[in-house]
C-alpha cells in the first residue's frame, strides 16, 4: 500500500475518486516545477493586505498606549492566523467555491446572510478609515487636499481590479507587499534594546485591565480580520479559472497533496511577513512615541506625523510611504471580499479573472464597497475616531466567522475526504475558543 497522506481524511472507506467519472479522474494536470516566488500568491497577498492602514493605526496605538508591552500577541497570533487562512485556502481549493458559495449550497439562508452581514458592517468600517488614511499620509508626504486624495485612490483602487486583466493584477499585488519592507526599514533607523525587545516579545506580561484587554481584542481583530477568511478561500477559486488545466480537488484529488504544500508554504510565508511587520510598528512606536510620552495615537497618518520630530525624517517617510503602500494593496482587498461574498450569496458569476461583462454583479458591488468607502469620509461618521474601534469589532466578529469556516471544512458532504486533518481541525477550534475567550473578557471588564 501506498503511504497515508496526514493531509487526507478517509470517509467511512469511501474517497472522492470513487465517486467522480474516470475519465475526470485521469485529467490530473502534471506537475510543474516553480520558483520560490512561483509558489507564492494568495497566502502573500492575503498576509500583506493584513497590514492595512487601519491595522497600521492599531498596531501603532498598541505600541504608544502600552509600549512593549503587546508585542507577544504578533508572535501568539501567527499560528491562530495561520492555522485559519490554511483552512480557509483548502476550503476554496478543494471544492472549487467561495466561504459563502458553500454556506449559501449547504446551509440555512440565514446563518449566511448573517455571516455575510457581518462581514459588511467590518468591511465597511476598514474602508473608510483605510481611505481616509492613505490620503491623510498622501498629504503629509506631498501636500495637497486630503479629501481629493481619498477620492483619487478610490478610483484608482476600482479601476484596476474591473479593468486589470487577472494576470497582471495578481502580480501588481505582488510587488505591493513590498511596501511593507518600509516599516522594517523604519525599526532600522531607530536605536533598538534588542534584548529588552527579545524578552517582552517572548516573556508576556499580560494584566486584566480594561484598557490592556481592549487593546488586546484590537490587536486580534485587526490581525485576524473576518475579510481575510473570505479573500483567500476566493483567491484559490481564482487560481483554478486562472490556470486551465487545473480543477478543484474534489474533482482532480490526485493534485491534493501537491496543492495543500503550496497552501501551506504560500499561507505561512505571507502571514510570517504580515506579523513580522507589525511587530516591527509595535516596536517602533513603543522605543519612539510612548518612550517620548505619546501614547493616543487615533490615525496611522498621525503615528508618522508623530515620528518626525522624534526618531527623525526618514522614518516618519518610510512609515508614511507605507501607509500609502499598504492602502494600494488593501483596499481592493476589502472591496474584493465583499463582493465575493455578495455575489456568491445571490448567486451570481464571480471571479477577478471574468470580464466586466460577464460578472456584471460582482463588479459593481466592488464598485459601490469602494465608493461607499470614500463616502464615508466626507459624511458625518468620523471613520477616524472610530479607527481603534473597528479594530475591536473585528475582533468580536471574527469569532462566528472563524467557527462558520471550522464547520465548514470537517463536513464530508462539503469536503469529500479532504475534510480537515486532525491537526488542523484541533488547530482551528483552539483558535476560535482563544480569541472567543479573549472577547468574553473584555467584554466582561466592560460590564463590571
């Protein structure tokens, strides 16, 4: 007998092979040798739009407000967050459907327009302040009115994922999450007790004050955001339409065991780099603005204007320049998840690599998200004040969307017998039951 594959779940002694036409079966596409980066994609491009200005601002009050004294969750979160975009990955690319796709196929109308609900009401929120933020650090760099930035970037952000062909969109994100390298270059040019850093970031010292638990959720939620989940069990659908002789595994389950190692590498190299980076702002705004005594800090654009007069002129550039960066790769992400979401929901054509034309709805919901981001700045609603809490509300929705995955990806009838190994399934209710309880905490510090 052949060895067991730990990736592969039997069911009940039957597999999917014996359940798919043999001339299917034997359409298993060859394997092809790639570069390092060849087997990076949704994972790097999911990790990188972690980083959002909106996540940068959280990071960045985490590092003012309580100095090193939150840089463990970077390294407590990347197997939670790790373990869970893995899952989501094999949801897509096993059975060839978004999160919603399967939720709207195989479960109760209801539970699926509550878990898309609540990925709006999150998506919303990151892209107002998103926007808001990118012109905000456009201005400060480069001068000129915020306002009109915001709408330059909102076009721009449409423009290129309804009319960029999928191929060239892809790779342009790609070279995007290079923007990040800025704020490792920011740490750089500030002097650095590396064995203090070592110590708290290994060593937690955590309370169970009000206020260091809020910060602890925020941290969560804008780390384990709910898009996240959506964008990259999307993104694999993607990759399946992208490259012809390629099928989802329920119906090519030779190609599993070489698609779960491209996940896993592509998964955990771009969530590595995404936390890496914001342990890098932690650090940074803990040795500059909360050793100077600048603890509130409400807007990305704010902790680099901060900077300046601080750790000097090329760090507040490089975090600037980030925020711009980072903008360009995050807000057509929370626009993308959205409309997956949306359209898949309704039930109509999805996918990047589709003509306008012939996903007329999903693209004018990517159309109507953005243009309903750059709204929200110019209405009442300040997307700013509102920044760190966002951040707290994405923390408390990820957990029903978390659990929504998990159920998900153990069912045989959706997974077939690529439901999930046992180190995964442990993997991804351990990190649902963490962050869920996290949130009962600091819910209960909020009431008593």
């Amino acid at each position: 007998m052949p060895p067991i594959d730990p990736d592969l779940s039997p069911l009940d002694g039957q597999t999917v092979a014996t359940m798919v036409p043999a001339p299917i079966q034997e359409a298993i596409p060859p394997a092809k040798k790639r570069s390092f980066l060849g087997f990076l994609g949704p994972g790097l491009i999911t990790g990188a739009a972690d980083d959002d200005p909106s996540g940068i601002a959280t990071y960045s009050q985490a590092g003012a407000q309580f100095g090193l004294g939150l840089a463990w969750t970077m390294l407590f979160t990347f197997p939670l967050l790790a373990c869970i975009q893995e899952i989501s990955a094999r949801i897509g690319r096993t059975t060839g459907q978004g999160i919603a796709a399967n939720l709207r196929d195989f479960y109760p109308r209801p539970l699926l327009f509550v878990t898309v609900g609540l990925l709006m009401i999150a998506n919303t929120i990151n892209l107002g302040a998103d926007l808001g933020a990118m012109g905000e650090a456009l201005k400060l760099l480069m001068g000129g009115a915020g306002h009109i930035h915001v709408i330059a970037f909102g076009l721009f952000c449409a423009s290129i994922q309804i009319f960029m062909p999928y191929g060239q969109y892809v790779n342009f994100l790609k070279w995007l999450t290079l923007a990040l390298l800025a704020y490792v270059a920011t740490l750089l040019v500030i002097e650095v007790p590396w064995t203090d850093v070592l110590l708290r970031t290994l060593v937690p010292a955590p309370t169970f004050e009000r206020d260091y638990l809020i910060g602890v959720v925020a941290v969560f939620g804008t780390t384990i955001a709910p898009y996240l989940i959506f964008w990259q069990a999307a993104e694999e659908v993607d990759e399946i339409a992208l490259h012809p002789e390629c099928r989802s595994l329920i119906l090519s389950p030779a190609a599993a065991s070489r698609e779960f190692r491209r996940i896993r590498l592509d998964t955990y190299v771009g969530i590595g780099f995404s936390n890496l980076v914001g342990l890098c702002i932690i650090i940074t705004t803990a040795l500059t603005l909360h050793a100077s005594g600048v603890t509130t800090i409400e807007t990305a654009a704010q902790a680099a204007a901060a900077l300046r007069p601080i750790a000097g002129p090329l760090a507040f550039i490089a975090f600037a320049a980030g925020i711009v960066g980072t903008g360009l790769l995050a807000v057509p992400v929370l626009a993308g998840s959205s409309a997956y979401a949306i359209a898949e929901s309704i039930n109509r054509p999805v996918g990047l690599g589709r003509k306008p034309r012939e996903a007329l709805t999903f693209y004018s919901i990517i159309a109507a998200a953005t243009l309903i981001g750059v709204a929200i700045h110019f209405s009442p609603i300040d997307p700013i004040k509102a920044l760190y809490w966002s951040a707290v509300l994405n923390g408390i929705l990820s957990v029903p969307i978390m659990a929504v995955t998990m159920v998900i990806a153990v069912q045989p009838r959706i997974m077939g017998r690529f439901v999930l190994p046992a180190y995964l399934r442990w993997g991804g209710w351990i990190s649902t039951a963490i962050i869920a309880s996290i949130v009962v905490a600091m819910l209960a510090t909020m009431i008593t």
